[in-house]
C-alpha cells in the first residue's frame, strides 16, 4: 500500500508547516499551565489518573502533536521539543507530565509501522492515544491469519485514555518475541491494581487481555525495517523517528524528575523570600539555605541542560547517519540515568530545609518529594543498570541491561 494513500473511507488532513506553532510557543503554553495543574495534583493523585480536563488541556495545546508525523496532522517535531514541554508540565504536576511523557513517546515508536496500520490509527483522529505495558509471561498462540493473545500488563501509564495498546508477546513454541498493538475494546482495566505512595496520578494500572485475535498486519515491525525512521509515515524529519528505543527514548521520562525538581526549586525560593523564622528573622537572611538554593539550582541546570544537550547532540549525528555511535548509546543510557539523581538530591535537600512545613498533605512539596523518587524507580531510569551498561561499554565489554516492549 502506498503510504501516502489513506484507506478506502480514510480522510487525512495534512498539518501545513506556515501553521506550525514554534517550540518557544509549546512551551510558554506548557508554563501557563502550570498554576492550573498544581491546583488539580490533589484530585489527580486522588483520582490514581490524570484529570480528563487536563488530558483534554494538553490536547488542546497540540503536546501529542509534537510527534506525530505531519501526515496525519502532527508537527513532526524534534524529541528534545517533547522534553522540554514535559520538564515545564512536571512544574506543576510529576503524574500529569509522566502521562505526557509516555503518551507522547509512543507517538514517535508507533511511525515505525506499516502505511496500513498508521492511517487505521490516526487517519481520522490525531489524537488517537496509545498506552503501552509488560509482561514477561504475554503468550502468542499461532492461528489462522495471526495469533491468539493472552497477557496481563503492568504498568500501563495513562490507560484511562488509550485507545490502542502497543506491547510484546512470546509466540508459543519458539519463544520469538513479537511486537503487537491491540484495540482498546479487548482490553480490561484493572482498576485496583495501582495504589502507590509516588507518581499516583500516572494510571499506571494492570490491563488484561484474554483470547484476543492479533490479526497479522497488528504485528508491529521491528528497529531498522523498511518503515525504521518513519518512512512510511513520510516523515521529513526521519532523524528524530530514528532515535534509540533503549537509549534516547526513555529522556521523556527523565524530564519528568527535571521537572519536578525545577519545579520544587522554583516554589521553595519563591516561600522562602517571604518567610520569618519564628524570632522573626528573615528566613533568605540564613547562610544555610542560601546554600541549599545555589546547590540545587545547580543540579537542576545541569541535569535540563545534559537531557537537551545530549538528544540535540544525537539528532546532529543521525541527521547525517544512520544511528549514533556505540559510546554515544552508553553516554546516553548513563546520562538517563543520572540526571533523575540530580533531581532528587536538588528536591531532598530542599525538602530537609523547609523542615516540618513540608510534611503537611496540603501542600505541595510532600508530593513532589514522592513524586521525585518514584519516577527515579522506573527500570530505564535505573542508575544501577545503566551506569553497570556504561562502564562495560567503556572498558570495551559487551553492555547489558532491560530491553524495550
């Protein structure tokens, strides 16, 4: 099927470049919503989901267009343009920009599909969301024209909005690992399945899926075929499509801790201008916390800055090549990594100074202090793996580590 040719009964309204917003307009739009998502994180943890009224918002805003190829009325937009969005988002709520930043991703993963399934998914509706999720033990029974899927995924972020899934099978006999993405009317929610102390509001549920037909064009295409880059997808931007499931993609959910700890440092300045300790002293007046703020505030530059730096620096090479060299996936999976450490030591000592006024629920500086810790626990973020990957790299050993869905 040609790509550039939508299905019978498919209308696609190409998105025209002159009517583009720019990257420094997504994220004056991402700032201004700020105020708003602070005031909805207590019904968004509430909730164990982001708000639909802020799902709706970021519509709106066209942050899921950013990816999306402008085939079928995205932007096609550099990945460091999602990042820096994600990290002004997580300002005001870690849960709603960790729904973002999966989401948002899975808009560049998916162009590495076939024309067929590209318009069946986006052809009449742009904004069309797919979730994603794992299990080790996900079962694909041969059949006639396809195969039979048994699963139960976890940690499948943002599912409340989902209308297609995108996740691994084993086919039974080999053991082959396919990938497939499944319609959402053969998918059961799990909704007790997600009651933790951080990141509440990401909807990170189970869902289950039992004896579903996985017709064969469902089958998802692996890294480096014919549609790698977005071909398919007709992408003029084929450099951004091409970047590292493993080693690049997992920066949207970095950004998230960035964000979290830019937003902490952002609030706690802010209080502590006003502040009076209970002599009445100027709190700003005291060496210590002058020194917490320098201290952190630069753990929060330096992690923003080496998120950017190294996606911008990755889409230079491929902008000229095929892939990024192996140091560069190493340095990439370290810089991952790290950077939510950054950001959770910036929020700890911040968190240490404002002493027992941190502690009440009403506020929100115990969330984000939760928040911090818990996007850091996510197995791509995993400075153990990650920084084990990097020094086997170096020292000329083959790396190691998890494997994408």
């Amino acid at each position: 099927m040609d790509g550039n040719v939508a299905q019978p009964g498919k209308t696609i309204s190409k998105q025209i470049d002159d009517e583009l917003p720019t990257r420094e307009e997504l994220v004056q739009s991402a700032r201004d919503m700020v105020p708003t998502l602070i005031e909805r994180a207590p019904q968004c943890e509430a909730l164990r989901r982001a708000p639909k009224e802020t799902i709706e918002d970021f519509k709106k805003a066209g942050f899921f267009k950013i990816g999306l190829p402008k085939k079928y009325g995205g932007y096609e937009m550099d990945y460091d343009v999602l990042c820096e969005v994600i990290m002004e988002i997580a300002h005001g709520c870690g849960s709603s920009a960790w729904n973002l930043a999966v989401l948002g991703e899975h808009n560049y993963t998916l162009t590495n599909s076939t024309a067929e399934v590209l318009d069946e998914l986006w052809a009449d509706d742009p904004d069309v969301l797919l979730s994603s999720g794992n299990d080790h033990n996900a079962e694909l029974t041969p059949t006639d024209g396809g195969f039979i899927f048994n699963a139960r995924l976890q940690y499948s972020s943002g599912c409340d909005y989902a209308s297609w899934w995108m996740c691994r099978g084993f086919e039974k006999g080999s053991g082959q690992p396919r990938g497939v993405i499944i319609p959402k009317k053969h998918a059961t929610i799990i909704e007790e399945s997600w009651h933790v102390a951080g990141l509440a509001g990401s909807g990170s549920k189970d869902v289950e899926f039992k004896d579903v037909f996985v017709p064969t064009k469902h089958l998802r295409s692996t890294p480096f075929s014919p549609e790698w880059g977005g071909k398919a997808a007709g992408v003029t931007n084929p450099a951004t499509y091409r970047l590292s499931q493993q080693s690049t993609k997992p920066f949207t959910l970095t950004s998230v801790s960035v964000g979290i700890a830019g937003g902490v440092l952002k609030a706690f300045t802010e209080q502590m201008k006003e502040r009076q300790s209970r002599f009445g002293h100027s709190v700003a007046e005291f060496q210590s916390l002058q020194l917490r703020l320098a201290e952190s505030a630069a753990e929060y530059d330096t992690a923003r800055k080496i998120v950017l730096s190294d996606l911008q620096e990755s889409l230079a090479i491929l902008r000229e090549e095929e892939d990024i060299p192996e140091e560069l996936h190493a340095r990439n999976r370290r810089d991952m990594a790290y950077c939510p450490r950054l950001a959770a030591a910036a929020v700890d000592r911040l968190f240490y100074a404002a002493g027992a006024g941190g502690l009440f629920l009403d506020g929100n500086l115990q969330r984000q202090f939760r928040d911090v810790h818990a996007g850091g626990a996510q197995v791509f973020l995993n400075w153990d793996i990650n920084a084990t990957a990097y020094g086997r790299a170096i020292l000329g050993l083959e790396p190691q580590g998890p494997t994408g869905p």
